[in-house]
C-alpha cells in the first residue's frame, strides 16, 4: 500500500505565511502538510489559513492533513471524552474529502501539551512500558475500535497512524504499530513513520522503515540529537537522514 510523492511536502501550519508556502512550492516541493485545527484558534484565523491552502492548492499543490492531536485520546476509557476525540478526526476526514487530500495522519495515542521535553530514550523507559502494558490493555483495545470506526466510516481516506514520542503514550516502537494496523484490519489504515520521533525512543531510522515498510503510507522528516523532539531542519541534529533516503528510494 506503499505511495509517495514524486518530490515532497513541507507543513503548512496556520502560524505559517502564505509567502513561506509560496517559497516552498517555488523551491521544488511539490505538496503541503496542513492542520486540521478549526477548535483551536480563532474562526478569522482559521477563515485566513483556509484561503491561503486554497491559494496553494491553485498553484498545484498536493495535500496530506494532519489531524488533531492535542487533548485528543481515542483510548479515553471516558466514553464522552473518546467521542469527541473520534468527532475531531471525522472532522479531518471530511476537510480531506473537501480538498482532496491523500492522507489523514493520527495519533493513536493521548496528546498532552504539558507533558516535559526529557530524554525518552528506549533503555530508560521501555521496561516500564511493558511492566504496565497489562493495564493498558483496555486502552489499547479502545484505539483500535476507534480507528476501526473511523475508517469505516471514510473507506475512500487513507488513515496514517503516526509513531510517538513520550513515555506515557502507546505506539513508539515498529513492533507496536505493526500489531495496531494488524488489529485493526482495515484496507485504508497504513502507517506515517516519523523519523524524529523513532530517534528520541532509541530507534533508527533506517531500521524502523525496514521493519514496517509493508504498511507503509506516508513519511514525516525532521532532525534531532536523539534526546528530545526538537522538529530541527535535516543536517541539524544526528539522524542518517541520507541513507533513510536511500533505503525509501529502493524499496519504492
């Protein structure tokens, strides 16, 4: 299920000017990642950043969406707190519908704003992972009905589960969301493999893609030093970003 752009995206965030999209298309990038975040600023805000996507789409641009992330939990044993978490990503599907979007990326796990940039490294905080797994079994179960729901509802969108970062959440090693996407068994649900978040648990890049590069839909590219996830431009942090290219080039 394998399907890339021919150049690459950059995102589009709505801090972002429509000049720096501008220069993004200009410079060879041939798409943008934009959020779907209308609950989170200002209806002018959202009205300028939804003109501004239009403007770029006029100009050929190829869409990915990224769905909300922030207080958002579709593993809430809260029911009322897991529905409205699965009525924001509706929501992403149906702007995806609108505009024409490719994917839909989606955290399966809690986002939490306040939790502190520490060093998540996979030594540190993986035997603890697996020593509360057994209470986490519930939750697990949750997120995979809910992104069953989901893709069920919109089978003409393509779902990309995003590996994560902090130690709290589900889903930040390659043989965690192989067994999600086996789980949950369902033709428009791949993977978005994050190579910033991969180097902050201990994961390399090159690795990580080999692992999971059957379910795999879509790509998120950033650098760091492997301590926190700092969203650094590529050649600033310590990933092998150039052989990570490589290898996603020969597996196609």
């Amino acid at each position: 299920m394998t399907r890339f752009s021919k150049k690459g995206e950059c995102a589009f965030w709505p801090d972002h000017s429509l000049e720096y999209g501008l220069q993004a298309m200009e410079s060879g990038l041939d798409g943008i990642e934009i959020q779907s975040c209308q609950s989170y600023i200002s209806q002018e805000k959202y009205d300028t950043y939804m003109r501004n996507i239009q403007v770029l789409l006029d100009k050929g641009a190829r869409l990915t969406i990224h769905a909300p992330i922030i207080d958002i939990s579709l593993g809430s044993t809260n029911h009322r707190i897991r529905k409205l978490s699965i009525q924001h990503i509706f929501e992403a599907a149906e702007l995806a519908l609108k505009l024409g979007a490719s994917i839909v990326v989606v955290h399966g796990g809690m986002g939490v704003l306040t939790m502190p940039p520490g060093s998540w490294s996979a030594g540190r905080f993986r035997d603890s992972y697996q020593a509360r797994q057994a209470r986490l079994s519930k939750v697990h179960d949750l997120v995979v009905e809910s992104v069953r729901e989901i893709a069920d509802r919109y089978p003409s969108v393509t779902i990309g589960l995003e590996n994560l970062v902090y130690p709290h959440e589900l889903y930040r090693f390659p043989e965690e969301m192989l067994a999600l996407t086996a789980q949950i068994d369902r033709p428009n649900v791949g993977l978005t493999l994050d190579i910033g978040h991969a180097a902050t648990v201990g994961q390399e890049a090159v690795g990580f893609l080999n692992a999971v590069k059957e379910e795999l839909v879509h790509v998120h590219m950033h650098d760091n030093n492997g301590v926190r996830d700092e969203h650094l431009p590529l050649g600033k942090g310590q990933i092998d970003y150039c052989s990570f290219l490589a290898t996603l080039s020969d597996i196609r």
